[in-house]
C-alpha cells in the first residue's frame, strides 16, 4: 500500500493564538494516527497563485491513515480550537511508490 503525504496550505491566519492552540493539539492527533511530519511553517518561495504562509507536510503509511487522522476525535478537537482562525487547503495525496 503506498504511502501518503498530507499538504496543508494556510492562505490566511486571522488569529495567531488560536493557531497555536490549533498546532498544540493537532501534532499530538497526527502523529498518534502515524503521520511524521516532514515540513512545518512559512514556505522558503513561493510561485504562480502561492502564498508563503505557513505550510506543513505530513507522511502516513496510508490515504486510509491520512483520511482517518482527520476523521479522529483528536484532530477534530484541534479544528475546534482553530474554527474560523484561519483559511486552508488541505490535500491527501498518494506517493508514487512505495520505495
């Protein structure tokens, strides 16, 4: 089963404070579903309709993994502190291989 990597892209942060709460509880929830983080914060460059606001790259052993960490009563918690702090795109994307 080929892994997958977890992109999510922060477009805007109204509220600093509640991000932090967001990332105190969400990093606890992803690594708890067997995500290792990879990247976390701005981004170095950014090209085309990007943005360098902060980005996180998370790997699972799975979509399923990655699908069911956000599903999870730890993460959801964690969007709960978020609310409408901030605007994001997050995508589940299948690695190429398995390597």
């Amino acid at each position: 089963m080929p892994r997958a990597y977890w992109v999510n892209t922060f477009r805007s942060v109204s509220d600093p404070e509640r991000l932090a709460a967001y990332a105190e509880l969400a990093g606890p929830a992803m690594r708890a579903a067997g995500g290792r983080f990879l990247a976390r914060g701005p981004a170095a460059a950014a090209f085309e309709s990007g943005r360098t606001e902060r980005t996180t790259l998370i790997e699972f052993p799975s979509v399923e993994a990655a699908v069911a960490a956000y599903h999870s009563p730890g993460y959801q918690e964690a969007l709960a502190a978020l609310g409408d702090a901030a605007e994001r795109d997050i995508r589940i994307v299948e690695a190429l291989d398995d390597a």
